[in-house]
C-alpha cells in the first residue's frame, strides 16, 4: 500500500512522517518515530500496554489512527521527564519495585500521570480505577499504588 504523509506533535514536536494509512498510532509511533518506549501488547486493547496520552487523556494507541487525533499533543513514556531528571512517578516506581519486567510500565506511568493530573492526592479507589485498562503481571499492584502515593506526597 502507498505510504501517505501524516504530521504528528509528539512529546512537545511535530514530526511528518510516511506510514501506511492503516497503521495505529502505536506503530507509527515505534516504527516510523523510533519511539519504544510504547509497548506493543496485545494489539486488542485488552492489556494498555500501549497507553499514550492524547491532550492528556490516556488512549489505547493500538486502537487509535494517526487520523482519528490530527494535532493533539500525544505524550509518550520518552516525554515524561523533564531533560536528564525524572518525572516524580517514574522515580517512585524505581524506589518502590512497581517497575519489574517492565513491559507493562510505560502505559501505567502514563495512566497514572493523567490521575494526578485530576487529582493530586487519589484515593486507592481512584488509583485502581485510573490503572484498571492497565494489565501487570509481575507486581500484584500493591507496589504500584504505593509508588502513585509516594509521588503524589513529593509533589
Ligand atoms: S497493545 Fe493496546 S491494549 Fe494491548
Ligand atoms: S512489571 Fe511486568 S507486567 Fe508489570
């Protein structure tokens, strides 16, 4: 199929790029923009290993076209720190063990910065809705929370 041009504004830049018109965001964000850190998981949008934030709104980029957002500001995993320092969740995930194997913790980061967002100091009620698109298999979720908690408290 004929690639077509689409321009993005990811993290903050825009980026025109050539991908087929039928790729998700989720591929063109890793295929075509190198950006990884985007997990490729069950392509059902069953498991939100490919959460991204689209105007800071946690989407499934493995259900969502290029098309679908034109341009609103989609933030990857790459995008949550600030320069060389860490965005607080993602150093309260290192301190607390709620990152393991890891493929699950771009799209929880992402889930969980769109909760403090709306709400800086979330119940565990609210943490367990906000995170419940989000699939762990490694961590039994306590740590996770506790790493919400913890940098909800640092901010
Ligand atoms: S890869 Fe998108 S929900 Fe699993
Ligand atoms: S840390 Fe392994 S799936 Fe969540």
């Amino acid at each position: 199929m004929t690639k077509a041009l689409i321009t993005l504004r990811v993290n903050g830049e825009a980026h025109t790029v050539a991908a087929e018109p039928h790729h998700t965001l989720l591929e063109v964000l890793r295929e075509e923009l190198g950006l990884t850190g985007t997990k490729h998981g069950c392509e059902l949008g069953e498991c939100g290993a490919c959460t991204v934030l689209v105007d800071g709104v946690p989407v499934l980029s493995c259900l969502t076209l290029p098309q679908q957002i034109g341009m609103a500001d989609v933030t990857t995993v790459e995008g949550l720190a600030n320069g060389p320092e860490l965005h607080p969740l993602q150093t309260a995930f290192a301190e607390e063990g709620a990152a393991q194997c890891g493929y699950c913790t771009p799209g929880m980061l992402l889930s969980a910065k769109a909760l403090l967002d709306a709400h800086p100091r979330p119940t565990r009620e609210q943490m367990a809705e906000a995170i419940s698109g989000n699939l762990c298999r490694c961590t039994g979720y306590t740590s996770i929370y506790e790493a919400i908690e913890k940098a909800a408290a640092r901010a």
